[in-house]
C-alpha cells in the first residue's frame, strides 16, 4: 500500500491482534497499528518468575514483517488479568461494594500491595519489548471489568474465562479498610479541623478517624435514591464522597501514567477510560485527561457506537479537556457498528482533532457493505485543528447530585452548532477564557466560586446564553445570582463588558432559544456553518474548512454564514461526510 494512503496524522488502530492473512488485509485498508491484550495473566500464569513472552513474539513478528505498528494494551487489575496464582497470595485483595459488602475479583486500587506487582509486570515488558522498535503506542488498563479507568460495573462473558465467575455491578467499590483509611486521610487534610467537616456535612464526628461513608448495605441502595433531593449539608457529604471516590481513580491514574512513562520516556501512552462519568464509575474525564497530560500522555474512551450525536456528547469532556490540556486522546467503539457508525466515528474523530481513532477488526470487515464504508470515507481520518467558538457548561456538580436529562440536550444542541464542554474543573484552570460563548441548559446547582469565576468572564466580554433551566443557585442553596446573572423577563443583559442572552422558555420550546443563539452567533462575529436542526452537522476546521456529516437519507444544501457579510453555500449528500473549503 502506498505510504501516501495513510491517515494524515492519525493513528488507527485496529483490536485484537492479527495473522498472517489479517495483518496484510488490515494495512491495504490503511491501518497503521495492530492492539493486543497483554494482560499480567498471559505472561506469567505457569507461576512466579515463569515468563513466557512465545504469544506475543509471534504477534510482533507478523506486525514487523507486514509493517505494521504495536500498540499493546498493558493490563493489570481487572479479574481476567490476573494469573491464578496470585489470587492465592496475601498480596491479592479484590474490591469491595458498599451496596452489598461482597468482595469482587477486581483488584482493589488501594491494596497497598498491587502497586509493586504492577510495576514488575511493566518493567519485564519494557526490558523484552521497548527496543523492538514496533510500538506505536502503549495502552493502559488500570482497573473495572475490562480495564478502562473507571470502577467495576458490568463484567461477564469472557471476563469470567480464566478468574471465574465475581460480584460485579455498578456500584461503589470501597467498602474495605484500605479504601476507609484513604477516605479518612483525604478529608482530614481537606477540613483540618473536625469541627469544619461536621458543620459542612450537618455531622457530630468526635475525631477524623471515625467518620465514615454516607451509609452501607441497603441504607445505602436507600440513601443513592435520594441524592438529587438533599439539602445543603446533605449535598455537600455527598459531594465531597463522590469527589474523593473520582478522585482516588484520578490519582490511580497519574500513578499509572508514571510509572509506565519510567519505561517508556519516548513512547505515546494513553490512559484507557470508558463509561458516561454516572458517580458509580468514578471518573472525571477532565481530570484524567489533566494528569495524562502532566506526563506527556493521552487518554482514550473507549463508548462509541453508530449514533453520531451520541458519541459525541460522551466523547466531547474528553475532547475538550484533551485540548485545553494538551493531552492528545483517541476513540473507541464500546462494540458493534453498523455501516453508517463506520463514517460516523471517523468524522467524530477528525471532527473533534483526535489523535487516535480505534475499531474492532469485525466493525470493518464484516461485509461488503462495511468495507466500502471504510473504503470511502478514509480520506477523512486525518488530524485536524477544529475552530471552536462556544462551548456548553457540564454540570459535573449538579449531575454528581442527579444525574439524569444533561445529555439529550446536549445531543440536540450539536445538531444547530458545534461546541466543546467546559466544566469545574476546567472552569477552574481557565479554560472559559478560549471561548466567545458559554451556553447553559441544564444543571443549576454550582459552587459559588464558580458562578462568581462565569461573572467575571461575562464583565471581561464574555457571552452567556441560556434557556429556562431552573433557578441557578449554590450547593448551599443561595439563589441570589440567578437575577443577578440574567434578564428573567427575556432578553440581553449587560454586565460589565459582556453580555447574557436569557430566552425564558422550557426545553420543549427550544427552537426559539436555538433561533436566538444563531442570532447571537452571527452578531458576535463567528462563523456559522449550520444553525438547523436537520440531522446534518457541522464543524469549522482551521478557520477556512467547514467539514459536515449527513445523517440523513436525503441531499441537504446549507448555507455557511461568513463574518464578512459572504455567504457560501453547500450542498451534502445523504450518509456522508464532505468537506468544503473557502
């Protein structure tokens, strides 16, 4: 295959592993890397000091021989990883659930005994395989079922091979006396005096060693139903509980990540995380991408499928982040796609400027129909600069405390614009500062400081838009900057040098808040490309390209609204992606 057919700056790879036959096939379709689940289990299941690298010689021998690059997914934690032998030992302690108190076969991440074991098993791989000079990328698999950066949630099928059958569920895995020392420590250097947790959390703990989670076994399952209608002292246990559990995978995470940069000082790493952010999975997309980027790494979420709206709307935290980080990142389908999913995902990836974009071999492969799919849309996987204006608030707090209505929205506004996500993390670091427009149309409840950090930006020049989206208010319940903040009758308000655009319709009557975005849009100067709800989406690529998906089964003409008075017009056929420059 001619070496002018590969992505543009892209890597694409495709999972599990590949013979002879394959691996030809796999790179006359453009791939350029080959996954392999090098799990602990394959390489030392005879028993201690028993190495047996003979299953993945082989692989690297194929892949050099057809060109082919490397990208092993370095597995330890989820049951199937681990060698049975080690389940044996004292060292093995798997993780616990509040909801129920069953031990998992997942190991635990505070098993003060894991990390030494982990770094064995990347310092044997690094020694045999770091100067083969056939990696392409080094994957990592840190925890849950499968190996992604979140918590146990949904194991079963092959990953019962091997372990057996384990507790597995979506749930709160630390109920154990590693994980309560942990949570003790981390809120006693957050409050520093027992007397300001107890007042923050409406709670009579003597002394730091005795406070405890929110509650277990069936009061807890009790207590999970009832978070969205806690009061403030209620709100802010939860909150800081669910903080400390994200948390802990963060730090799980950047220790991960370091260890791994240790043996691999030149090499791409990515941080492997999946899920939709719910509590229960423990990650927080923004800071995972936050300490990937502090080692020089990138992280790849792994929940892909054919809709492209909804990709999107679970991808983009890690897209955004990625960017304002500067931690490159890649896509991965969760399973199965369609023909469509195939011109879908890559437009998501170049759309959103990923480095990376993964498939399962079978996705592609599986049919004519597939293979022309690919075929056809592969002059489209290439890395891009994607010029991002707005971007809409994820209201990590107010989802932490209900989860539930953030992400249809946010699919139907992708539908009239392009966004990225900002939230309090990112809010925090400065991220808002990038962005002409802030769109607000879910989630009420913030952090003070964070609704005050919005106003400042506002008075510095900034755009807030929104629809009716509940009365803004605090986590201690002050609705004091709602009236501040916007015109409650309709209309502009100006605050500062500024402006908020407040349209006082529900959601159902969204089309006349998305009318007056597209207004606020052109009056702001920016390029908009689209502004209709008609299946078709858009993305403006180094300030000159506007690269659109149909998802229609009909030719749609658009109409590209330039700052400069010009109009350029388009016309996309059905089921496609199509680039137009100006």
């Amino acid at each position: 295959m001619a070496e002018e057919l590969w992505p543009g700056g892209m890597e694409y790879t495709f999972g599990n592993d590949a013979d002879e036959e394959k691996a030809k096939l796999y790179r006359s379709l453009g791939v350029t890397s080959i996954e392999s689940y090098v799990t602990w289990q394959t390489v030392e299941d005879k028993g201690k000091d028993q190495w047996d690298w003979s299953v993945w010689d082989k692989q690297v021998d194929i892949l050099k021989r057809n060109n082919l690059k490397w990208v092993p997914f370095l597995i330890v934690g989820p049951a199937y990883s681990i060698p049975n032998w080690f389940r044996q030992t004292p060292d093995h302690f798997g993780c616990i659930c509040l909801e129920h108190g069953t031990q998992s076969k997942v190991e635990s991440l505070w098993n003060p005994n894991l990390p030494k074991w982990i770094e064995r098993f990347i310092a044997e791989f690094a020694k045999k395989y770091r100067g083969e000079n056939v990696i392409e990328s080094v994957l990592l698999g840190i925890q849950g079922d499968y190996g992604e950066a979140i918590y146990s949630v949904t194991g079963g099928g092959w990953t019962f091979k091997g372990p057996g059958e384990y507790h597995n569920h979506q749930g709160f895995w630390c109920n154990d006396d590693y994980a309560l020392a942990d949570f003790r420590k981390y809120f006693s250097g957050k409050y520093r005096r027992i007397s300001s947790l107890n007042k923050a959390w409406g709670a009579a703990f003597k002394a730091f060693d005795e406070i405890d989670f929110p509650a277990r076994g069936e009061a807890f399952i009790e207590y999970r139903k009832k978070t969205a209608s806690l009061g403030p002292e209620g709100r802010r246990r939860w909150l800081d509980f669910v903080e400390w559990y994200r948390g802990s995978m963060t730090r799980w995470s950047d220790w991960w990540i370091g260890l791994t940069r240790k043996y691999f000082p030149d090499t791409e790493i990515y941080l492997c995380t999946g899920g939709d952010a719910i509590p229960e999975h423990g990650s927080d997309f923004a800071q995972q991408c936050r300490v990937a980027a502090k080692h020089g790494a990138g992280v790849r979420i792994t929940n892909e499928g054919s809709n492209y709206a909804a990709n999107f709307v679970i991808t983009r935290w890690v897209g955004s982040a990625g960017k304002f980080y500067n931690a490159y990142y890649g896509f991965e389908p969760a399973g199965a796609e369609d023909e469509k999913g195939i011109a879908v995902r890559i437009y998501n990836a170049t759309a959103s400027g990923a480095r990376q974009l993964h498939d399962y071999n079978p996705n592609v492969i599986k049919s004519e129909q597939t293979i022309s799919a690919q075929k056809a849309n592969f002059k489209y996987i290439f890395a891009a600069k994607p010029t991002v204006d707005a971007a809409l608030w994820y209201p990590n707090v107010s989802l932490t405390l209900d989860w539930q209505g953030f992400f249809e929205k946010a699919s139907a506004l992708r539908d009239v614009l392009d966004y990225d996500y900002v939230d309090e993390t990112m809010l925090r670091d400065g991220a808002l500062k990038k962005y002409s427009i802030l769109i607000m149309l879910h989630g009420a409840v913030l952090e003070d400081a964070d609704i005050r950090t919005i106003r400042e930006w506002v008075k510095d020049g900034g755009a807030l838009a929104a629809l009716d989206f509940g009365q803004l208010e605090t986590v201690g319940g002050d609705k004091k900057y709602h009236k501040r903040t916007f015109k409650i009758s309709g209309g502009t308000k100006s605050i500062g040098e500024g402006k908020t655009l407040y349209v006082p319709v529900k959601w159902e009557n969204r089309q006349e808040f998305f009318d007056k975005l597209s207004r606020l849009i052109e009056k702001e100067g920016l390029i908009n490309p689209d502004g209709e709800a008609d299946g078709v989406y858009a993305t403006v690529l180094d300030k000159n390209r506007v690269l659109y998906l149909n998802t229609t089964n009909d030719p749609v003409k658009k109409k590209i609204m330039l700052p400069d008075g010009r109009k350029v017009k388009a016309k996309v056929p059905p089921n496609a992606i199509t680039e137009i420059v100006f």
